[in-house]
C-alpha cells in the first residue's frame, strides 16, 4: 500500500509539472496585431489560423493532463481513507 502511494505521489507530480509546461507553451504563442487599414491575404489568414489552432491544441492537452492529475489527486485521496479504516 506505501509503494502504491509513493508511486501515485511521484504520478501526480510529474503529471503536475507536465501540466504547466504544456500551459507555458501554450502562452507563448503570440499572434501580432493588425491595423485596421493593413490588407490581409490568404497567407495571412492562414498565419493567424494555424497560430490559434495551436494554441486550441497546446491549450486541450495542459487541460487534459490538469484532469489527469486531478484524478490522480482523487485516487491517492481515496487510498488514505481506505486505509483508515
């Protein structure tokens, strides 16, 4: 039961620390401001929507793995109490 612990321990730290990496990444990305009197081309728009569909990526992944360790969190939570009685 310790050893399941300790494992779970070392899970939820990593999946943690995978986490915040993946919402760092995801805040880099930076789209530049246009003016209103610039003219946009395809290649443009195209910039701009390959941009935001990375961010929406990066951004679903740290969410996933913020889940994953809240659920990990749970299980490790439930453990304790089991083994209280």
């Amino acid at each position: 039961m310790i050893a399941l612990t300790i494992i779970l321990d070392a899970l939820i730290i990593l999946v943690m620390l995978l986490s915040a990496f993946l919402w760092f990444l995801a805040s880099r990305s930076r789209l530049r401001r246009i003016s209103r009197h610039e003219v946009l081309d395809y290649a443009d728009i195209n910039r701009i929507v390959t941009a935001v569909n990375r961010a929406q990526i990066l951004n679903s992944r740290a969410a996933f793995m913020t889940a994953l360790a809240a659920l990990l969190a749970a299980f490790r939570v439930m453990i304790d109490l089991w083994a209280m009685k």
